[in-house]
C-alpha cells in the first residue's frame, strides 16, 4: 500500500488545456472518488495516475517514488476499466491469473492468489467458464479479482459500474466498499454518479473543467459545499437554488411578525438568512436549501402551491411553486396534499446555504 500524491499537474491535448493544475493528497489505505460532470477532466488524470497518458507539468507521486516517467507495468498499480478488458479465449482462471503468469510467479503462488482472490469475490464456481458465459456483474467480479491477484500498492476504478442495471449497480457499489474494508489498499475510483461518490469514498475530490473545485469527506461537501457547482452537483435531489436580496434591516418576515436579517426574492417573498451567513445588506446571493430541510406548514411560512406528487414508498417527492420559484421538498412517508393544493412552505434555518450570486462561493463564517 502507498500514498499518493498530485502536485501542480496539468495536461494538453495540442492547444486544449485539459488539466488546469490539480492537487489531491490521497492517504495510505484511503478511497478516494474523483466525481465531476462528463468532460471534466477526471478519467484523465486517473489514466496519468496509471501512466496511460503522459503528464504536460507537476508530478504524481506512489509512495516514494514520483512516477512520472516510469511505465505503467513498473508503477505497482492495478485498474479496472469501464468495459471489463478481459480476454474472450480466456477462462475467467487464466483472466485472473495472467499478469502473474507473465511475471512468471511460481505456479503454486499464482493458483493460491487466484483461489484467494475467488473466494473474496464470490467466483470459484466460475473460473472454468468464459466471460461470454457471465453476467455483467460478474465479469466486473473478474476484472476487480485480476486486480486483486496483483496485491498492487494502488487500485485504479474508471466508472467501473457505469455498464451495470441500477440494481446491480447498488450490489456492485456495496461490494467494492467491503472489498476495500477488507484489503485497505489505496483506491482511486472515477465516476459522474454522485450517489456513487457518497457512498463509496472517505475523500471525494469534485472536478469541473479541469479543476479541482472541493476537496473533502462526503457529508462535509454535503454540508458545507464551497460553491454553487458543488452544491448543485451533490446532492439527490439537488439542492433547490432561488436568486434574491439580503436585507439586514429590521423588516419582519413573511409568515413570523418577527425581525431578523433575510432574503427578500423577486415576488417580495422572505425567508430567514443563516446566521454567520457573511453578506451585507442589499447585496445579491443564491439562496440554497436542500429538499428534506423543507416543510409543509399548516399555518404561516411561505405561501405555495403543490405542482406534482411523486410518492415513493418511504418517502414522498413535491414539486412546489412558491412565488416565482419552484422547489423540490422530500417528506418521509405519505402526506395527504395533491396537486393545486395551497400550502405553506417552511426552511430550517440552521440548514440554508447562501451563496454569491457574482462569485457563487458560499457566504458563510
């Protein structure tokens, strides 16, 4: 196992500028998920990390050793692809077992690794078989078992899940996070699938155009996200966005009769500011509530209008139009309102994020 490290990297494509100087500190032992919107710039620096592109500036460093003009083969690292790159003339035992073989292990240590390697994924009584005669999920299995029989410093996941079902997905997820609970090797797993990101990592890393944007753990950029991009990409449903005005002023808000800094949007509706939100008074912000910090009121709040009923067993989903806005709340269980119903629409507001509208960066102590 190692650490690895990413200092100041930065990749072109001729005149692209594809990788704008990237820093990530990833721990011995730790997950990392590298997420970030289709184009952003992450299966690339995840195949430099691996030496399958050459890196333009900065250095990636695997332990000791900063490996930027080593090969692929001598950095110790292993990578399961999107499309599984398993051999179709090969049983699933020669898959697992051919990178030892051409490192030319001795017979005894490669069938013991395999068979080590097979049990952990749940493969023994397939090692006979081809991968045209598996599942999609279990030709993932193999993949991830031909990584494993490696015992790399490092294992690389580029959207290894992408090609699966929804439900396998979620099987596939739960499976590489105890795979990880169990080997402790460092991992670094790519991925546009946010919900995947959140589940899976200690460290999530969010990329947009070839930039870091926020670096942290899952409920920490769930929390506490740095900017507007990061708190519309975390987050499902995302996080409801509304354009308006803070006033510090002593005027009352809608629905209370009390007096306390807030928001005042396009229709003249308020709601409360967060307190430690760092905003002066007059000045243009994004305010930003996630949908389960909502709540129906039967007396006060925000006078709304439920849109759409999205029920979903141990939860419900409402599409409400307060004002000029419309707002996603989620409930859990089963509420008795129906589209065109008048409600009122309450926030907790310990729980708002307010954000600039020129910079979108969070204003907050």
């Amino acid at each position: 196992m190692a650490a690895v490290k990413i200092t100041g990297v930065q990749k072109w494509f001729g005149s692209t500028h594809v990788i704008r100087g990237v820093d990530v500190d990833i721990a011995d032992g730790e997950f990392c998920v590298l997420v970030g919107p289709s184009g952003c710039g992450k299966s690339t620096l995840l195949r430099m990390i691996a030496g399958l592109e050459e890196i333009t500036h900065g250095e990636v460093t695997i332990g000791a050793n900063v490996v930027n003009r080593m090969a692929p083969k001598e950095r110790d690292i292993a990578m399961v692809f999107q499309n599984y790159a398993l051999y179709p003339h090969m049983t699933v035992r020669d898959n697992m077992s051919f990178a030892l073989s051409l490192a030319k292990q001795p017979k005894a240590a490669i069938e013991a690794a395999v068979k080590k390697a097979a049990d952990i994924l749940g493969l023994v009584p397939y090692l006979d078989r081809y991968p045209r005669q598996l599942s999609g999920g279990q030709r993932q299995r193999v993949a991830m078992g031909r990584a494993i029989v490696r015992d790399p410093q490092v294992f690389l996941f580029d959207e290894p899940l992408s090609n699966l079902d929804a439900k396998l997905r979620v099987q596939m997820r739960t499976e590489i996070k105890e795979l990880h609970q169990r080997l402790k090797t460092t991992s670094i797993y790519v991925t546009h699938d946010q919900i995947e990101a959140m589940t899976m990592a200690d460290k999530i890393v969010v990329m947009k155009d070839g930039l870091v944007e926020q670096t942290g753990g899952p409920l920490e950029l769930y929390d506490r996200p740095a900017n507007l991009f990061v708190a519309g990409f975390i987050g499902s449903p995302a996080m409801n966005i509304i354009p308006g005005t803070v006033r510090m002023g002593a005027a009352p808000l809608q629905g209370t009769g009390s007096a306390a800094p807030h928001v005042v949007f396009a229709d003249g509706a308020t709601l409360p500011l967060p307190n430690g939100a760092r905003a002066t008074d007059g000045q243009s912000v994004m305010y930003g509530i996630r949908p389960e910090h909502c709540a129906l009121t039967g007396v006060g709040g925000l006078p709304s209008e439920v849109v759409v009923v999205e029920p979903t067993g141990a939860e419900t989903e409402l599409l409400i139009q307060a004002g000029q806005a419309q707002l996603i709340l989620v409930t859990h269980g089963r509420t008795a309102v129906n589209p065109g119903d008048r409600v009122g629409l309450a926030v907790t507001p310990g729980k708002v994020h307010v954000f600039d509208q020129g910079t979108g960066n969070r204003l907050a102590a």
